[in-house]
C-alpha cells in the first residue's frame, strides 16, 4: 500500500515536470522513461471493475495505467462506449484520409491546438462543430498517430489552464493496431 503510494506520487510529480515549460527535450525525454518506469510499476489488471476515468461500469478485463496523462487504448474504448471524452486528434487532415481516424474524434491539428483553445465558445462551435472544452473539464484526451505530438498539445493547453487534459499513448496507430483483427469498426474512414 505505501509502496503503490510512493510510486501515484512519483507519477505525478514526473508528469508534471514533462509538461513544464523550463526543462529541455532531453530532461523530458528522461522524465518520460522514468514515468514508462513508474507506470509499469503501478500497472494493474482490473476485472469486472468500474472504469475508473469516467466513474462508470465496464464489463472487461482491461489494464489501467495509474498516471496523471495517459490514457490507454482499453481505458480510452471505455470512456467512448460511456460517451463521458472530449477526444482531439492533432493530426494532418490528409493522416486521417489516409489512416482514418477514431470514432467521434475532433480534428484538431497541432499547429492550430493554442488558437482553438484561445477561441470563444462561439467560435469554437462554428469552426469544429463541438462545444468548446471549459478548463475544468476531466475528460479531454488528445491523440496524434504515436503520442509525440498529442503531447505536445497536451503542454499547449495545460499552459492555457486545462490541466486535468490527458493524451492516448500509445496513439491512433496503437489503437488501430489493438483493433484491426478483433473490432476493425473502431477505426472511421474519412473521406474528402
């Protein structure tokens, strides 16, 4: 039990150096292989539990990793199949021509994550056909087609006070590649 406390904390703590803005790339990538560590150390297999993001029930067998940012590709098809995600894909629009794209994702590509968020309700509306995300929201989980950019845009909007934001590790190729065989349905096709 202490131990499974030492390691929620050190957690936190490493997720939030890697979001600060004062280190350098190589003190965050230290910090994410200390935080892969962590994860691996605190990761557990619940069944039959409750999905712990979204508060509601899910039937599976599914791993939960315990970290302040990350969300993974069980955790991220509970929290759809309870319609409780805000969930932003910070792709290129020609990636999701080419790859498709997660059921009910919103894109929003990198470059243009600081602007959306800095946008009014209003005009959040009009251009992306969502509700904005208000900063007090816990369920906004970003994705990119492996984590890098996801999280860059998770540093972006945390900066702009919406801390509680996460990001799918390990992205939209994960989680297409978790599904192809069992539920290819779990990836949308866009077309132009």
């Amino acid at each position: 039990m202490i131990r499974s406390s030492i390691i929620r904390a050190a957690i936190r703590v490493t997720s939030r150096c890697m979001l600060s803005t004062q280190h350098s790339n190589n003190f965050s990538l230290l910090c994410h292989r200390v935080l892969t560590r962590f994860r691996r150390e605190e990761t557990h297999c619940l069944s039959n539990d409750r999905c712990l993001w979204a508060g509601q029930s899910h039937s599976t067998t599914r791993f939960y990793s315990n970290s302040a940012i990350d969300v993974d590709v069980e955790e991220l098809d509970c929290i759809l199949n309870e319609e409780h995600v805000q969930l932003f894909d910070v792709r290129e629009p020609s990636e999701l021509l080419e790859t498709g794209k997660i059921p009910r994702s919103v894109n929003i590509p990198l470059a243009e994550v600081e602007e959306a968020f800095r946008m009014t309700p209003d005009k959040f509306l009009e251009k992306y056909k969502r509700h904005k995300p208000s900063k007090e929201d816990s369920d906004i989980v970003f994705h990119c087609r492996k984590g890098v950019r996801s999280l860059k845009a998770l540093k972006t909007v945390h900066q702009l006070g919406y801390t509680e934001a996460r990001h799918l590790l390990p992205g939209f190729a994960g989680w297409a590649d978790h599904w192809k065989d069992t539920n290819p349905t779990k990836v949308e096709i866009v077309s132009k």
